[in-house]
C-alpha cells in the first residue's frame, strides 16, 4: 500500500476477513509529536450500523484499496470511541488547520492529509495538501503537495485555541445525512462543533440540529446569536422546534419566538400549548392537505416532494377550505397505496378513506402509540371537536418519545 489520501477513505465501506460488513470510514486518529515530525496514524473511527462510531487500531487493518477497507479480524470493540489527549481527529480537527510553509513562511491552511507506511509498518501522516492565502485579502492559490516536515504544523494547543475555517470538512459533510453529521459533530470538541455550526447555512443546521441530543441542541442554540437562532429555529420542523424551545426558560423562549417571523412562529406557538406527550405536542401541522376537488395527479406531486419525511408523504388529508392548520372541515385521508392505484385524472373525493379513526390532541403517548399499533399506519391524522385538522403525527415522532430520553447521546468509553 502506498500513499493514500485521507478523503479517499472517507465512507468506504469496512469489511472482516471473512467479507463480513462492519460498517464504514468517519475519520482516522492520530497522534501529533512534540518534535512536529510526522504523525503517526493510531487508528480509524468506524460508524456501525446502529449509527455508533468506534475505534479500530491500524494494526488491525489488513488491507486498504479504493473500494474497501478490510481488517485482519471480524472481532471489534463496539465501545463507543472516546477521543484521548494528545490524539486529533484527521477530518475533524486538521482539515482546515492553520500552517505555515518553512521555506517562505506563506500562511495556509490544510486541504487533505496523506497517509504512508514506514518500514516498521507504522503509519505516518507523511504529506499534507495545502492551500496557500495569498494577497492582503487573503486570497486563496493552488493546491500543493509538501512533505509533513515542509510545514511548521500546529499543535494541540492551536487546534484548541486557534480559530479554524470550516470549508474542507463543510465539503466532506455536504454528501452525508444530517443524522450522519449531528453523530460526527458529537465526537467533534465543542470549539470545533461552533466553527462548524457558523459555517453551515441555515437550512442544514436546522436539519442537523433536529437529530442532536436535547442538551446539545440547546449548546448549539446558545452559540447562536439571537436573530440566527430565530432564523434556524423558523427553517426548523415546527414540532421539532416547539419540542427545543419548551425545554428552554420562559424568557428565552419568549424572546426567540418574538425574533421569528409571524408566519413560522405561529405553528410553533399552537403546538406548545399542548403536553410533549400527547398527540398535539407529538403533530407536526404541515401534513399534506388538498380540497376533495383537486386531481390525484396533484396529490402524487405533492406526495412525490423529496424533502418530505417518508412517513408524512405515506397519507393525504382532504379537508374544506383553508387548507392550512387549522383547516376547514376534514372529510378523510387518502393513502398513498391508493393513489398510485388510480387514475391520475380522477379526484381525490372519490379515493378518501372516511373510516379511519381520529386522534385527538389530548390524546395521551400511549393512546396515540396504541392507534398506530392497531391500523398499521406510519401517519395519523390530529383533529379537534369542531372537525378541524390540525395536524399529524408521524411513527417517528412516536419512537422520539418512546425511546429512552438519552437515545441519542453518546456514552463515554476508553478504548482497549
């Protein structure tokens, strides 16, 4: 094996010797020396199935090519990885890091690292890609190659202290799903998760925010300067927002929601007046609606949009004018099954399930867990004592609440 790229390795799949699938490239750690000499590759950080990420040292790699990475053994810790002192995370902390060029002392900042295998079989992070800032603007030049030994490299210490862009690991992030980065971010150090979090437009920290832990969201939230936080929490799901800024004091949460505009703080505000755990404080009040004149051509479009939840877009609801929650008169729902069996220039009046029983907003988790157990379903419809839709509930908010409340949190571990 010769010199390899790390965003090269980035994603590729890990198997055992026997082609079992362990699970796929986050990141690689490695430990930076005192004399600023190459550093040596201690490990990989690995994401199994179940989204947790663990530690396998490089003497248990046996082989690395461009389509997979396969270790000597099938046998691994699944603790989850805990990073040490001394040890940086390759994508995590030096993309992006600030150096120095030792001949003409130029100002750069790190583009990709290479890694190579020295006669003791040890791996070292021999060359490193940089791009220089040329220019009083700071303009950024080439890309160039140099030997580990050609740039004064940082040590732990700046990467602690140092600030540090965000674009090589903004482009490393930009092909996984937010529930992949928010489990990145949270091996990341809290200075690192800021820069990240700074970095990101809008929309995306929005998407990832939702899939943190509450304590984390709400770390994440403080960092922001109020009018951000408003504009992240407006770009977030309403429910998903309710759900973070109940758990802030009542001052807080009354100032963010005043920053939000009317228009998207006003769903929000509808949900927080009912409990977390009953159908109300679970709905989200952006289901799909249609009026029971519109063509079932319409309602595939509609159910066809690729930001919406799979779940959401698993059932139309047909309601009286206005068609935003709280609607007019609701008259049933229409399943997606159904849809695709019709003819597209049919209307949808003529497809709705009117049998389908209701939930109400008070209904409590378990009365709202036992409706779906009963009618198989991935969506319910909310709806109130005049025959307003008011919203829906998704299986997945379901699980959020019915899972233990630190589900997503990582548990600390050393690692063997």
């Amino acid at each position: 094996m010769g010199k390899i790229f790390v965003a090269q390795l980035l994603g590729l799949p890990v198997f055992g010797p026997d082609g079992e699938s362990i699970g796929r490239i986050r990141d690689l750690v490695a430990g930076l020396r005192p004399d600023g000499s190459a550093p040596r590759v201690l490990g990989v950080v690995i994401e199994v199935a179940t989204r947790r990420r663990i530690f396998v040292p490089m003497l248990r790699v046996a082989s690395i090519d461009a389509n997979a990475v396969t270790l000597a053994t099938g046998s691994v810790n699944l603790r989850h990885f805990h990073q040490r002192p001394n040890e940086v995370l390759v994508v995590g902390q030096l993309l992006d890091a600030r150096v120095a060029v030792v001949d003409s002392g130029a100002r750069a900042e790190v583009v990709d690292t290479a890694m190579e295998q020295t006669r003791t079989r040890d791996w070292v992070l021999a060359r490193v890609a940089i791009r220089e800032r040329t220019g009083r603007l700071g303009r950024r030049g080439p890309i160039t190659v140099l030997a580990w030994s050609d740039i004064r490299s940082p040590g732990i210490t700046e990467l602690e202290g140092a600030p540090q862009a965000a674009d090589q690991l903004l482009a490393v992030f930009d092909t996984m799903r937010a529930a992949d980065v928010a489990s990145a971010l949270q091996d990341l150090p809290l200075k690192r998760r800021y820069e990240v979090a700074d970095a990101l437009d809008d929309e995306r920290l929005a998407d990832v925010i939702e899939e943190l832990p509450e304590e984390d969201q709400k770390v994440l939230l403080a960092h922001l300067d109020d009018e951000r936080a408003a504009d992240v929490l407006e770009a977030m799901d309403p429910d998903d927002a309710a759900d973070l800024l109940a758990e802030l004091s009542e001052l807080d949460k009354n100032r963010l929601l005043e920053l939000m505009e009317p228009e998207e703080s006003a769903p929000v505000r509808r949900l927080l007046e009912y409990s977390f755990d009953t159908a109300g404080g679970l709905m989200t009040p952006e289901p799909i609606v249609l009026t029971p004149d519109a063509p079932i051509s319409e309602a595939l479009a509609r159910v066809r949009n690729p930001d919406l939840p799979p779940a959401l877009a698993s059932m139309v609801f047909v309601c009286r004018p206005p068609t935003a929650t709280p609607t007019g008169r609701y008259l049933g729902c229409v399943h997606i099954q159904r849809l695709l069996r019709e003819p597209p220039f049919d209307l949808v009046a003529g497809a709705v399930d009117r049998e389908l029983a209701l939930l109400r907003p008070t209904d409590s988790l378990i009365e709202v867990t036992r409706y779906f157990a009963t009618y198989n379903l991935v969506c319910a419809p909310v709806v109130d004592d005049e025959e307003h839709l008011l919203g829906a509930v998704t299986v997945d908010d379901v699980l959020d609440h019915l899972l233990p409340e630190n589900w997503r949190e990582r548990e600390g571990a050393d690692r063997a």
